[in-house]
C-alpha cells in the first residue's frame, strides 16, 4: 500500500512538472555547456597539444643531433688515440736507437780512453804529465784512474801539484760515489 500512495505522489509531481514546463513557468537549465563552446575548447585543447607536439618533435631531433655530434666525437677519440698509440710506438722506438746509440758510443769511449790509459801507462811519467796537463779535467780523471797504479802515482808526481790534486780529488769522489 506504501508503494502505490509513493507511486501516485510521485506521478502527480512529474505531470504537474510537465505541465508548468510546456505552458513555460518552469525552465529546466542543464550545465551542459553549447555545442559551439564544446567544439571551441576541443579546438583549444588540440592546438595545445599539437604545439607541446611539435616541441617534443624538435627535443627528440635535437637529441638525436646530439647524439650523432657524441658518436662523432667518439670516433674522432678512437682515431686520435690510434694516432697517440702510433707516435708513442715511434717514440719508444727513437728512444731504443737512442739508448743504443748512446750504449755504443760509450763503449767506443770506453775502449778509447783503455787505449790512451795503456799508451800512457807504457809512456815515461815525465812526457805523460806533459800531454794529460793539456786535456781537460774529465778525460784525464777517466785516463788516470785507468792506468796501473805505480805508473799513475808517477804521472800525479810529475804533474803540477794542483792539477795532480784536483785529479785526484776527483777521483776520490768518483770512487765514493760508486760505492
């Protein structure tokens, strides 16, 4: 019985709306907004999409630039560490010729300076003094402290006293300084 007295109440609400509504006392207003507005804030909302479109299309080009300039650049640093590799190999190699120039070269001087001490040692001490006085202080030093020691301790007697001291002086740290 509730329901059909609910029924009839809620009949007699709807006709009694529908009949304010056609003779024009009630105006039913939707917020819904018109067509036009609709379609205006749709064409809004796609341009704005369409411009954050195009700035991520010109990030992701710029990227990929970057990225290419990167790869480019990587291979620039492969080639120049090659070219680094190759100079560094040509230098060690210099340098080996080097060494071994100077090794032969000092073993040349070697041999020199054994034959000048052994032609000095077969000299009088007197004519000995008289040739080592007139060569300079590293060769003397290197021909002496080469030569038998009697015949050496007769060419720094025969020499004069401060060169024979200076020569022996030298010869003295020389020693200290090997050991």
């Amino acid at each position: 019985m509730k329901e059909l007295i609910l029924f009839s109440i809620l009949s007699f609400f709807i006709i009694f709306s529908i009949v304010l509504y056609s003779m024009g006392y009630l105006n039913i207003k939707t917020d819904m907004p018109e067509p036009e507005a609709i379609g205006n804030q749709l064409e809004e909302k796609i341009s704005g999409l369409k411009i954050q479109l195009a700035a991520m299309e010109d990030r992701r080009e710029n990227f990929k630039r970057e990225e290419r300039k990167i790869l480019d650049l990587r291979g620039d640093l492969e080639v120049e560490k090659k070219a680094v590799a190759e100079s560094r190999e040509e230098l060690l190699d210099y340098l080996d010729r080097i060494q071994t120039a100077l090794a032969e070269s000092d073993q040349e001087r070697e041999k020199r300076v054994r034959k000048l001490a052994k032609l000095y040692d077969s000299m009088d001490p007197g004519e000995a003094a008289g040739v080592i006085s007139n060569l300079d202080m590293e060769l003397s030093v290197e021909i002496i402290s080469r030569m038998k020691e009697r015949k050496a301790a007769g060419l720094l007697e025969a020499l004069p006293d401060e060169l024979a001291s200076s020569i022996s002086r030298e010869i003295g740290e020389r020693k200290v300084r090997k050991k």
